[in-house]
C-alpha cells in the first residue's frame, strides 16, 4: 500500500481538527453530543484515508472513477472543514450567549437583593 500526498494531507487536516476538538470540548464550548459525532466523523475519515480501498465497495453506486477521488477527497474534506468551523462557531456563540444571560441575571438579582435588605432604597 503506497501512501499518496492527499493521505498525507487528509491525515494532517483530521488531526489538527481532531486536536481543536478536544481544545473546544476541554474550554467547555462545546456539548457532549456535538463532540461525540464529530470525533466520530474525523475517526471514520481517518480510517477511509489511510485504507482508500474501502471506497471501492461504494464506488458502483456512485460511479466514482479511480481518477476522481482525488478532487472528490479534497472537496468533501473542504466542505467537511468549513461545517465543522461553522459548527465550532456557532457553539462559541452559544457559550458566550449563556454567559451572557447569568452574569445579567446575577446582576439584576443582586440589584434586586441591595434593594430589598436597604428597605426599598438603593
């Protein structure tokens, strides 16, 4: 089995994604299910990239020629990338917005406490 440059490639790409995953998760920005499937997803890319030869009990289905995998490995890899980048995005934005939502209800509670113990003044 000879490795070609775009495993190489693949390889790289699943690992650092794997590696920000796993920085996500431990910042707590990311929930468990969302973690899991996208460890998942990155495994089973790595397992199809170092053992190509899996695809070819899918390629009669989609007739996929042997000459097409590598513009079909980059494009599925990209498109893969930029999901999981919007996905990331959109769980910081989540993170961030709950904080939000506590520190201001800490605040207003707080507000609400200093004016209640000081008999109605603030």
């Amino acid at each position: 089995m000879a490795v070609r440059g775009i495993q190489v490639l693949g390889l790289f790409l699943a690992a650092t994604t794997l590696l920000g995953l796993y920085i996500i998760r431990r910042m707590e920005r990311l929930k468990s299910r969302s973690f899991i499937f996208w460890v998942s997803f990155w495994s089973l890319f790595v397992i199809v990239d170092i053992y190509p030869s899996l695809t070819g009990y899918f390629t009669p289905y989609f007739d996929l020629g042997k000459n097409m995998y590598t513009l079909t490995a980059i494009s599925i890899m990209v498109l893969f990338v930029f999901v999981f980048i919007l996905s990331s995005y959109l769980s910081d934005l989540n993170y961030k917005l709950n904080k939000l939502i506590r520190e201001q209800a800490i605040t207003e509670w707080r507000l609400q406490y200093d004016y209640d113990e000081n008999g109605g003044e603030t």
